[in-house]
C-alpha cells in the first residue's frame, strides 16, 4: 500500500483564555493514512479530533510537526500551491444544517467548487452538478429547490456531493452522521462507502462514537486529550483493545459490553481540559489500572503486535 497522508508530530497549541499557560488541543499526533484506507479517528468531544482534521487541511496553522499529502509537504505550500492542493482534500461537515448556505441553491452549493477551480463551461457543470446529485442519491429535480426544502439526510447527501465534485483524493468527515437519526445513519455511511469504492476516495473518519467507526473504518487511532493512545485494525482494536481508555470506550458499545457477558467499564470524571494536561500519563486520573508510576511518567507508544501501537506502561 501506499501512504497518501503522513502526519508526523503534530501540534496545535492555543494561549489559554485566562492568558496564562497553553491549551494543547492536538499534541504530537503521529498517523499514517494508506491510499484507499478508511482510518477512523475516535475520542470524547474535547479530546482534539476535529482540531486534528482542520490543522490537516490546513484550515487551520499547526504549531509544530509536518505533513506530507501525496507525496508533498502540505506546510511548505504558499497560498497559491495550497488552493491547488485543496481540490485533493475535501471535508464533510457534522451539521448539515450550518453547513449549507440557505440562500444558495442546491445547484449552486454542489457547483461552487467547480467554479472556483474553473473546472469546466458553464454547460459542463451543470450537467456534473447532475451527475453528482444522482451519484449520491437525489433526483435531478433537487438542483433548483434550497436546502430547506430537504431532510437532515437529504442535505448530508447535498454536502457529500459538493465533497466530491472535483474528485478528491481525501475527505475529511467529521462527524458526518452525529447530527442524523439512527435510521438515516446506516444510509449515509452505505452511500459512503459506496462512493469510495467508485471514486478511489480515502477517508479520514472523525467520530465521538466507536460503535459508528466499527462499520466503516479499516483502521482506528483512539484519541485522548490532544494525544493518539491507540492505534490498529479496526477489527482488532474492537475486539480486543489494549489501552484502558479504548477498553471503557469499546465496553459501552452495544452489544460488545454487557450483552456479552463483560463488565461496562464507567470512567470517573469527565476528561480534564486540555488547559491543564496532567502530569504523567494523561489519562490516569480515570485510569482503573493507574499505578504509582503513571503519576509521573508519561507512556511512549508501543508495538505489541505487528500494525497495533498502544501508550501505556502495562504493553510495555
Ligand atoms: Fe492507565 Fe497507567 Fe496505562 Fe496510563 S499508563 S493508561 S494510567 S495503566
């Protein structure tokens, strides 16, 4: 396989609000995403996922580390270079309701990337922004109506189709079924991971929910405050996660934690800010394995078996 994205140190750190100190939001996040590869990135709200995905499209500036997008160095682009890059790397919002201008119609959001690329005449886009609408499931007859007019499903599927209208090498999508019922939930991601298969996509996959990322990722990178804890096949990582934090995630799963016999692993607190990172192994104020050394000294990754890494002191 091939790399498509390498991300390697990666750092965002914000002045606190009080003026004192950093919030470090994404804190040397190191990831491989392979050509093809559904990679998805899982963590509480808070833990730095969505910060991640913006810093890797550059809609925001990291403070340190690098990436590497087909083969180029993303930091190294000037302005110019990086609106070129960009029709490479596209994202899906959460909410479709925020991210669809309400003024705009359906023709004119799913075409706006065309024309800012000048990608083809006039006559050519409107007949992609057909072909788009069908490819993600919505009748010609959409082009014309405003995004009022349709279901919270219907809309992601507006977004998805502006998403890959100049044929994106990545998506981002953040979140892209949190905000939708359960039952158009599983439409969305078949339509997703139908459109992969055809268009060649890889995805990068942000969700709070694991039980989400279970159905499409090939592989996930578990999140805690700003770091990766976790990484491996999904399959693997599901079934038989190595780090504490992924345990309690994977164990309120339905139908992988009490259904099966296990114990549901309830964590103490909420995750402590990103403001003020404890010492040690972050996690260890809500650790229920937390040990005298965990305190002071911060886990570095580890490969415990081929294609898995895990940060703590037990897979040592
Ligand atoms: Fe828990 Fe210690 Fe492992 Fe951190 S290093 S996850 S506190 S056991």
């Amino acid at each position: 396989m091939t790399a498509l994205l390498r991300v390697r140190d990666l750092t965002k750190h914000f002045p606190a609000r009080d003026g004192m100190g950093v919030t470090r939001a994404v804190d040397g996040v190191s990831l491989v995403l392979e050509k093809g590869e559904t990679l998805g990135i899982v963590g509480e709200s808070g833990c730095g996922k969505s910060t991640l995905a913006r810093l890797i499209l550059r809609l925001i500036e990291p403070s340190g580390g690098a990436i590497e997008f087909d083969g180029a160095d993303l930091l190294a682009q000037g302005a110019r270079a990086m609106r070129k890059m960009r029709r490479h790397m596209q994202i899906v919002f959460q909410d479709p309701y925020a991210s669809l201008d309400p003024r705009m119609t359906v023709e004119k959001i799913v075409a706006e990337p065309l024309d800012i690329h000048r990608a083809g005449t006039p006559a050519e886009r409107r007949r992609a922004v057909a072909e788009l609408l069908e490819l993600v499931g919505l009748d010609a007859g959409a082009a014309k109506r405003f995004p009022h007019e349709f279901s919270g499903g219907q809309r992601q599927r507006i977004g998805i189709a502006r998403a890959i209208a100049l044929r994106p090498k990545l998506i981002v999508l953040d979140e892209p079924v949190s905000a939708l019922d359960v039952s158009i939930q599983s439409q969305i991601l078949n339509l997703l991971q139908d459109l992969k298969t055809r268009l060649d996509l890889s995805y990068l996959f942000i969700s709070h929910d694991l039980a989400v990322v279970e159905h499409v990722a090939d592989r996930v990178a578990v999140m805690y405050l700003g770091e990766i804890v976790e990484t491996g096949p999904a399959a693997a990582v599901l079934t038989a996660p190595l780090h504490p934090y992924t345990q309690a995630l994977v164990s309120a799963i339905p139908g992988a934690g009490p259904e099966l016999g296990k114990e549901r692993i309830v964590l103490a607190g909420d995750p402590p800010s990103p403001g003020d990172v404890p010492a040690g192994c972050r996690f260890h104020p809500r650790c229920p394995k937390a040990f005298e050394r965990c305190r002071r000294e911060a886990p570095r990754a580890h490969a415990p078996e081929r294609g898995r890494e895990v940060a703590c002191h037990l897979h040592e």
